[in-house]
C-alpha cells in the first residue's frame, strides 16, 4: 500500500476527489461526498467552503429521496459539485487528474 498523498497545494486530494465523482457520475453513491468533505479538512476556504455546500445539498437529497422533491434535490447536489469545480479550478488545482 502506498502512502497517502500530501495535500500540496491544500485542496488538491479534495478537487481532485471531486473531479473523479463528477467524472464517474458517483456523486450520489454513499461515501463519496464523505470522501470528499473528508478530504476538504485541510482545504484552503474557497474549497472548504465548497466541500461544505456539496455535503448540506447531499444531506438534503438523500433526506428527500423517494419524496417528489428529489429530483429537484439531485439536481441541486449536480449545481454544487459543479459550482465547487469551478472554485477548484479558478484556485489553480489540477482536478483533472
């Protein structure tokens, strides 16, 4: 096993998390937004900030599901992982990768 990365710049395990979820469309399996608000812990504000947003709008959808707001409650968490991209990028960090 190797060892973990070093979160350098702070923020980058967290974006680079975040890209792979949006990547592989697993935003609204369980763990992965845990993963990310995780991650986020060493994250400079904007992500953290970010992070946080994404984990209230997940929090919201999985409270919602089965109810008709839903799917208006999924779209939200899309908004927010898209939103906090955008943060990721406008920050300078690699979150293609």
């Amino acid at each position: 096993m190797s060892p973990p990365l070093a979160d350098d710049p702070p923020g980058l395990i967290t974006c680079r998390l975040l890209a792979n979820a949006i990547r592989e469309s697993t935003l609204m399996e369980p763990g992965v937004v845990d993963a990310v608000v995780a991650a986020s812990a060493t994250a400079d504000a904007p992500v953290a900030d970010g992070a946080a947003t994404l984990r209230d709008a997940y929090a919201t959808a999985t409270a919602a599901r089965g109810t008709p707001d839903e799917p208006d409650a999924v779209a939200a968490v899309s908004a927010a992982a898209a939103t906090m991209s955008r943060v990721c990028a406008d920050s300078g960090l690699d979150s293609a990768t």
